[in-house]
C-alpha cells in the first residue's frame, strides 16, 4: 500500500461471479483476516484493520478474530458506521482507496465512487494484491460439468433461452445480456458441476443474444463429449472462461445490452464499449425466471422433500435412542450421522451446505460450524439446535429442528413456543398478488416482539433447484425487498431466538407459494408447506397456543405421518407415530 500509495484496501467476500459461497481459489478476505464466515468485508488502512460483518457471524467473528488486531463492526447495530463512511471520516482529501473491480459489482463500485467524490478520495480498481502477497494462492476449480436431464429441469436449454431472449426484448427493449452468476449460468444450461462447495455449479461466464449464445468455460470441464455435444446442439457456442472480457470488448457499437448492477462484475462492465447501450436493472431476469418453479421442478421438490424426511426421521430416532442410551454423541457425530442416512436416498447429490449442529451455548451461534476444537458432547438435558439440508438432482432442501435432548427449562419452552407460534403464523398467511416479503416479516416475529425479544437475521430465503441453497430474488426479511411473492416460487420460514451464552432456537420448513383465491379485490395467494419432519413437541408449552394453531401442528404432523410411514421399517413407523400424535 505504501509503494502503491494506497490509502486503504477493501476487501469483500466475492468472486468475479458475485457467488455467496467461494471457491478456495477466490477467499482472499478469509485469507488476509482469519475469518471463516460466507459474509464479511474487510478494510485495512495504514493504522487499522476493520471487519464489517452481519449478525449471524457476530459470536463466530468475535471468535475468529480474537488476538489478530482486527476490529469487529457489527453491520446493522446501533452506533456502527458502514465502511465507507469510516473511511471518509478518517482519510484526508485526495487519497486512493484500492479495490479488485472484479470482484465487485456495478452497483457498489458506482455507490463508493459517489460518495468518495464528495471528499475528493479517489476509488483505483484494479489493484493487484493477490499475486504479489498470496503466493500459494489456490488454483481456480477444473472440474467436469454434468447435465440436469429434461426430466429433472422441465425445459430444455434451447427453450430456456428463447425465453429469455423474448423477456429481454418484452421489457427491456434489449437484444444481449451478459450472465455472471454461476447458478443462473447452471440453471439456463441445464447443468451443474462441482466447483464451489455446497453449490453444483461450474465456473463460466455467459452472453445470451439475438445472434448467438455463448458459454465461457475452461475446456478442461467439458471432458465427457455427451455433454459438450449435447450444448453445441442446444444451439450454444462454447469458449474460453478467460476470453469473456476479450469478447465483451468487441460487442459492435449500438448494442442494446442489458446489464443487472447487482450481479455484473466491474471489470467486466468497465470492458463494456463507449458506443453499446447500456440498460442497467437491479434484479437479473434470469433470476425472476428460475425463481418460479415449473411443474416438473415443483414435483421433484416435493419428492426430495419426501425422501429427506426419512432421512431425517431415521436421524432423530437415532439420536433420541443413542441419547437414551447413553452414548457419547458429538456435534461432528451429528454433521456425520446425517450425511451418512441422506446419502443412502435416491438422486442424492450432495449437503446444500455444512451442517450446523450446535448443543447449549453453540446453538445460540446462528452459523455455527462445529470443528475438532469447539466439538461439543451432546448431554443429555437441554437442546440441540440442527440446520441442515441436501442436494438432490430433482430438488434441494433445508431445514432446522431443535431438538430437546432432556430436561429443558420453562424459559427453553416458552421461547421455542414463541417462535412456533411465529412459524405458524407465517405458514398460514394469505396475501393479495404484489405482496413482497418484506412486507409479511412481521408476521413471524410478532410473538417475540411481544415478549421483548427479536432475531437479528431474515425469517426467509429462496431455494434453488438443485441449485444453491440461498437463492434470490425473493426473501422474507425486514430489509427492504420490492420483489413481490409469485406463485411457484419456493421460500424458507425460519424465525427463531438466540440467548448468547445459554441456548438457540429455530424451526425451519420450506414453503411454496400457492394460488389462494380471486375476488373482486384480485389475486391472492398463500402457502404450501413442502417440508416434511416432525417438530419437537417436548419443547412447546401447549397453554400458549392458540386452538387453531394446535390444529396447524396436528394437521402438519398428519401430513408428515402420511407422507413418510410408508417408506419406514415398523421400528420407525412406530417412532414417528408417538412424534406425531
């Protein structure tokens, strides 16, 4: 910085895809600061070290970062500045602020220059740390792609991007699109790969147009010519990963391109010509399309659904049984024990992401990761908090059930009752057409709120289709969010309640939204429970619901019976039935 005259450096947890979750190669953050978490954005000056990150990783970045000179910001708390304006707080006019353009999208690379501009602090994006100081940097992942078949995906490739291209000229008045993002690049193409943990996807990059269709990606992936044949027949063209900013350079002058700020990266809109028209939107039209689920989809969900709610099933049974007995159960055994049953399911790909399985105090850690160091014995007496989910080629899961392990408190009662009742609240909502997440958060929290307390992170996210866990651009959060709810697209519920130190508790199914009915007032919709898995009764303090929300978890615990019994021994037909009675 000194040599560069760089002022201060930013440093995100990003990649040239703007991925949620990173390729080892693309972890520069974690390398630079130590902590782990999938969120976080560092900031290093010529006198500190700040790390910006939100309330699910504020206990595991305490940890993290203890004994590093780091200081902890925790986004989003009263009193705590956003990085930008720390920086113009304390860097004198005329300073140069470094970042890498690629890893960051339009929007915050325009946000930063306007505000640095009204102190005269200078944004310089392309500086190059990587290299010079990360010298045993990982490679970029080489791994083969696969298909997802027609049967699986409901839409071939070649009608997806019709599609696309139609929406792109309906409401856009545009004729190109450059695709970033890995999962809307696997979803469009009707494949996956393996080059992000947690994620079946592939790294490349696309450009959708009137003229052509391409697909930048290392050649090295296409090693199974089915696949590579199957692509060119789609109509795509196929091209180095690297070649993409060598292309875009060339795009002829009065292209009608359309560019979403949010998930383009930098350098590559900065490669855009003078001459090209850009159309810049906030949300990606890919992401709309593959956030509504088709039939096909919408049955695999229900399927993965059924499958995974044996595996979970057989999981509790276990973990009640060997508790009982005696045995030393960790939070690793737990991680372990669940991978173990959902491997042995049919179309079983992989977890969606690393099991959180936090006993006691970890489970008041929203994205706890037990580790050889931190790994907990499960006692038995008080609660285990489990947050997992799986890919599988007709649809990805994820849910959290906390599970009493013993004897529990009245306070561990009444909070888990209180997030039910919020979890009820939200599954059993009716909303007119146009209603955003945003708008029904509320619901959930209103028990808690009542009571004085709060969660700190969303109550939902979307799902993908055997596709990243976390998947936009709808969510349910207090966060302001005007994508409105549309039928078929699939969305967690996920309230809960943390007490540092002493306990955590969530209650996570997976909800699609459905049609309800029209009337003169118009369209309204509500929710399909698609999750299925019985929830702890041991923990609910029944005095506390209300009859109709007795009706809900009976109802639901039916539905659970009757969806999963037919595939259990009698062993665990018997189980689920007193779980569920």
């Amino acid at each position: 910085m000194q040599t560069e005259e760089i002022a201060a450096v930013i440093i995100p947890s990003s990649d040239p895809h703007l991925n949620e979750y990173l390729p080892e190669h693309w972890k520069t953050r974690e390398y630079f600061s130590g902590f782990t978490g999938s969120a976080g954005t560092l900031v290093i000056t010529s006198k500190e070290a700040g790390l910006w990150t939100d309330s699910r990783y504020f206990l595991q970045a305490e940890t993290e970062l203890k004994g590093s000179g780091i200081k902890l910001f925790k986004s989003g708390t009263d009193g705590v500045p956003e990085y930008a304006c720390k920086l113009m707080s304390e860097l004198e006019e005329n300073s140069i602020v470094g970042i890498e353009g690629a890893v960051f999208p339009v929007e915050d690379v325009v946000s930063l220059q306007e505000k640095f501009s009204k102190k005269n602090i200078m944004l310089k994006t392309d500086v190059d740390f990587h290299n010079k100081l990360w010298t045993d940097r990982p490679a970029i992942p080489q791994n083969p792609v696969f298909l997802i078949e027609e049967r699986f995906s409901g839409k071939a490739c070649s009608r997806k991007i019709q599609e696309l291209l139609e929406a792109l000229e309906k409401y856009h008045n545009a004729e190109m699109m450059i695709i970033t993002a890995l999962d809307e690049i696997a979803w469009l193409f009707n494949m996956r790969g393996e080059d992000v943990e947690y994620n079946p996807v592939s790294i490349a990059f696309a450009i959708v147009s009137t003229q052509k269709s391409i697909l930048f990606i290392d050649e090295s992936k296409m090693t199974d010519e089915n696949v590579r044949n199957h692509i060119l027949k789609e109509g795509v063209t196929i091209a180095g990963y690297d070649t993409i900013y060598e292309h875009i350079s060339s795009i002829p002058g009065g292209t009608r391109l359309l560019i979403p700020v949010s998930k383009t990266n930098f350098e590559l809109y900065s490669r855009i010509p003078e001459g090209c028209r850009k159309i810049e939107v906030e949300v990606s039209p890919v992401a709309q399309m593959k956030s509504i689920k088709n039939e096909v989809e919408i049955k695999g969900f229900r399927n993965a659904m059924q499958r995974d709610g044996v595996a979970m099933v057989k999981f509790l049974a276990w973990l009640e049984t060997s508790l009982a007995a005696g045995k030393a159960i960790t939070e690793l055994d737990v991680a372990a024990k669940l991978k173990s049953l959902r491997s042995e399911q049919d179309l079983y790909l992989g977890e969606s992401f690393a099991t959180i399985a936090g006993y006691a105090a970890h489970s008041a850690i929203v994205h706890y990761r037990a580790d050889e160091k931190s790994n907990s014995i499960i006692m038995p007496k008080g609660i285990l908090l489990v947050d997992s989910g799986a890919h599988y080629l007709d649809g990805t899961t994820d849910l959290t059930r906390t599970v009493a392990c013993g004897e529990i408190s009245g306070e561990m009662k009444r909070d888990f009752t209180l997030v039910l009742k919020g979890h009820i609240a939200l599954s059993t909502i009716c909303f007119p057409k146009g209603t955003t997440g945003t708008q029904i958060d509320a619901i959930a929290r209103q028990f808690l709120w009542k009571d004085g307390a709060n969660y700190l992170h969303g109550t939902g996210h979307g799902v993908g289709h055997c596709l990243p866990v976390h998947e936009g651009p709808q969510k349910i959060s207090t966060l302001y969010n005007p994508i409105p709810l549309q039928a078929g697209m699939i969305i967690s519920n996920e309230p809960g309640i943390y007490r540092e130190g002493k306990y955590g508790i969530r209650i996570e199914n997976l909800l699609m939204v459905t049609p309800y009915k029209s009337t003169g007032f118009g369209e309204f919709y509500t929710f399909e429970t698609l999750t299925l898995c019985p929830i702890d009764t041991r923990l609910i303090e029944f005095s506390l619901l209300t009859e109709a929300e007795t009706k809900w978890l009976k109802d639901y615990h039916r539905k659970v019976y009757e969806s999963l019994s037919p595939s259990l021994t009698e062993d665990l037909k018997a189980w689920l039935e007193r779980c569920t009675a």
